[in-house]
C-alpha cells in the first residue's frame, strides 16, 4: 500500500474539519427541531443537510466527468440558475424521511470520502477546475449551512 498524497491528506482534513463543524452544529437537537422551519429561511435543519447531499453527489458526478475531458453540467442551466436548481432539488428531497436525509447524508459523505484519494492529486490545486469545484461543494460550502444552523439554535434554543 502507497502513503496517500500530501495533498490528497490536506484535502480530506480541510474537508473533515468543516464537516465535524457542521454535524456538531446539528446532532445534539432533537428530531422536530430538525424539522422546524427558523432563521435557515423557509428550509429546515433537515432540508439544509438534504441540499448538502445534493451537492456532495453533484461534485463527485461532475469531477468524475471533468477528469474524463468532458464538460461539468450536473446540474445543467436550470431555470432561475442555482437558487432555482437549489430550490427544484429542496422540493425534490421535501418528501424524505428524516431518517432518509440522515441516511442519505452519511451515506453519500462516506462515498465522497472515498472518491476524493481516487482524483490525481495534481487536480486538488486552487488551479484546477476539480480542485475549485470540490472546495466549493464542500469545505467552503459547510460553513454557510452551519453559520445557519447555529444561528437558528441561538434564536430557538437560548
């Protein structure tokens, strides 16, 4: 077995940090604080991790297709651009089982986890699309979702 990459290991701890970040901001509320609508806007807690798994599925589709030459466009130009592929995708998951987003949500993260050793390490760079696109989707896109859960908590829960 070869040692992985240094910058495969900066990656995966990047994206680790941001994660464990975002799951204690979430896992010690009940089940229906997870379902209440609050200062997320109209989206839940659970409708906030259903957006993340789309997203963490979405980079994987879409820098599996960059690193065979073809164009990324998962989620092609939808109408009303990424606020209404994002909304399209909320209404989609809205009928999911807290269970199932919860599920969903591990399941897709372990996935990412062990996609990202199988990208060219000279694609984790700033440089790249792949390593833009994964930064985006996953490290500097947690804190967004857990700046907004915390906030709902503070209001909620003080």
């Amino acid at each position: 077995m070869t040692a992985m990459d240094a910058r495969t290991a900066r990656v995966l701890e990047q994206i680790g940090s941001a994660w464990r970040d975002l799951q204690s901001s979430w896992q010690d509320l009940p089940d229906e604080a997870l379902t209440t609508p609050g200062d997320t806007g109209e989206w839940t807690v659970k409708d906030i991790l259903a957006h993340v798994t789309t997203w963490e599925d979405g980079t994987m589709i879409d820098i599996a297709d960059l690193m065979t030459g073809r164009p990324a466009s998962w989620y092609g130009e939808p109408e009303g651009g990424i606020d209404g592929f994002n909304a399209a995708a909320a209404e989609d998951k809205a009928s999911l089982t807290l269970d199932q987003v919860r599920h969903d949500l591990e399941e897709t993260h372990a996935r990412l986890l062990a996609f990202v050793p199988t990208i060219p390490p000279d694609l984790l760079d700033g440089a790249s699309k792949v390593g833009n696109r994964l930064r985006d989707d996953t490290w500097d896109h947690y804190p967004e979702h857990t700046e907004a859960i915390l906030a709902w908590r503070a209001r909620h829960l003080a």
